[in-house]
C-alpha cells in the first residue's frame, strides 16, 4: 500500500489547512512561501492589464489573483491569476477559467510546466501561460483539440486572446519593461 492510498486528503480537509496549499490527486503540496518582488510585480502588471482590458461590455468575465479553483474533491489548486467567465462560486472557482497564468519560480518550475499544465490541459483551460520572471520571457499555450499548442514565447510582442468571451491583449513590452 503506497502513502497516496494511505493519506488522501479531500476538500473538506484542504479548506481547514493553515498556510498556502494545493491538493492534487488528495496530495497536498506546500506553496512556495512569499514570491520575491519581482514575481509581484509582474504579477501586479498582468492582472491590471487584464482587468483595464475588461470593460463593461464584458461583465461575464472576471480577473482574480490566487483564488481556489475546486477541480474535484481531491484536486484544489490556485493559479496565480485566471479570467474566469460565468462561474457562480463564491468560495472557489467552480469551471475552468478561459486563462490561467502561473509566474514560475525555481520551486514551482517543475509542478507548472509538468503536473499542473497536464491539469489545465484535461480540464479544457483556453490558455495557460508560462511566465519566466528571471528571462523575462512568457510561453503561451492555447487548446486546440483538446491539446495544447504553443503559441509562441513572449517578450515584447502582443498576445491578443482569441475564442474567449471578451476581446483581450496583454502587451508583453509593458508587462517586463521595468525589469529590462
């Protein structure tokens, strides 16, 4: 009998945990403490970007920063920011966002890129983008087929969103331009 047999955690557990964690698979997974300024500010720059490209036209959309996403009873996880459209939860988010973005440090790299972007995958996430605060670089994947495939990698060009609710940009030029 493996450990994961043994100790398999559910939502009802997750939700009385102190500090920040995830639940994959009834695993839980300690988050990374406090991100560095860097990893903040970018953070900062995307959310506002996306939330001045929200307008009133586009009420059914909102932009949230680490908000619980309940994929299952034993799947919890918090992106960093996601634009999550028609979703009534108020304690979590309860469908798939459009975008999921994940600000990756070296203790999150791994998770990100592998576990958590199979997850995103599966769980039909329009776009997840990857970005590298320390090479100022940002990989976008959008779901084609139910499969991702990179758009490309970013660092001062323009994403513009497509097959999403609301039309949306986000200017990579602007998101690192402090850091340069």
């Amino acid at each position: 009998m493996s450990v994961s047999q043994i100790l398999n955690y559910t939502y009802e557990d997750y939700k009385n945990w102190e500090g920040s964690w995830e639940l994959i698979d009834g695993v839980p997974i300690s988050m990374a403490p406090a991100p560095m300024k860097i990893h903040q500010k970018i953070a900062s720059e995307l959310f506002f970007q996306l939330k001045q490209e929200l307008n009133d036209e586009c009420s059914e959309c909102e932009v949230l920063y680490e908000t619980d996403w309940k994929i299952s009873n034993s799947t919890t996880l918090r992106p960093d920011i996601v634009l999550s459209c028609n979703d009534d939860g108020e304690a979590y988010l309860t469908k798939s966002p459009k975008i999921v973005i994940e600000i990756l440090s070296p203790s999150t790299a791994k998770k990100d890129e592998t576990i958590k972007f199979d997850i995103y995958e599966e769980e039909k996430v329009q776009y997840y983008i990857l970005v590298y605060p320390n090479d100022l670089k940002a990989k976008v994947y959008t779901l084609e087929k139910n499969n991702y495939t990179k758009v490309g990698d970013f660092s001062k060009e323009k994403l513009v969103f497509e097959d999403i609710e609301c039309e949306l940009e986000l200017d990579f030029e602007k998101v690192f331009r402090s850091f340069r």
